[in-house]
C-alpha cells in the first residue's frame, strides 16, 4: 500500500474556503478516478501560522502502476484547475510514500 500525500501551506484569508473546495470539489474529482481507496484531510499543528495554515491531504493507493497512471493522466488537469482557482495563495508539494505497517 501507499500513500499520495499533498501538503499545502493555505493563506488565512482563503482557508475556509479552500478546504471546502477540497471537500466538496477536489478531493471527489480525485476519488473518482476509481484508483484511490481511500483519503483523509490532516491539519499541521505546531506550525507557524503566520503565513497561513498547513494541510496534508492523503490518498490511499495499491499500487506505484496506479499511482503513475494518476500522475500521468489526471493530475495535470487537476493540478492546472487548482492553480488557476487559487494562484500563489496556495503552495503545495506532493510526496509518494510506501505503508510499512
């Protein structure tokens, strides 16, 4: 198993609604692709808010065959679609990474 997980530094001014976007657009855009099995939405704490608030969003997925076809076919309109909605109030970076237990 392994994880697609996308951490994103969210100015404050439009946290709220980001993370309804996420919520109610994004994440379900992703869902659908049928090659994830499950997401959840984590908040950093103990982090400098100053320039906004920190969220890992994390993607379930069987396996690296899977996860490069997302890369491959769904992600760049995914990720072009966000950038436009959100520009540079958002940074986000993406890590891959493997369930060891």
């Amino acid at each position: 198993m392994f994880v697609y997980n996308v951490t994103s530094r969210v100015e404050a001014a439009i946290a709220e609604p980001w993370l309804s976007w996420m919520q109610m657009e994004h994440i379900p855009q992703v869902l659908a692709t049928g090659l994830f099995t499950q997401h959840r939405i984590l908040r950093l704490l103990d982090t400098d808010e100053t320039e906004g608030q920190t969220f890992a969003v994390q993607y379930e997925v069987k396996t690296r065959e899977a996860y490069a076809h997302y890369l491959e076919t769904y992600d760049p309109p995914l990720h072009a679609a966000a950038q436009q909605r959100w520009g540079e109030t958002v940074f986000s970076f993406r890590t891959f990474l493997e369930v060891i237990n």
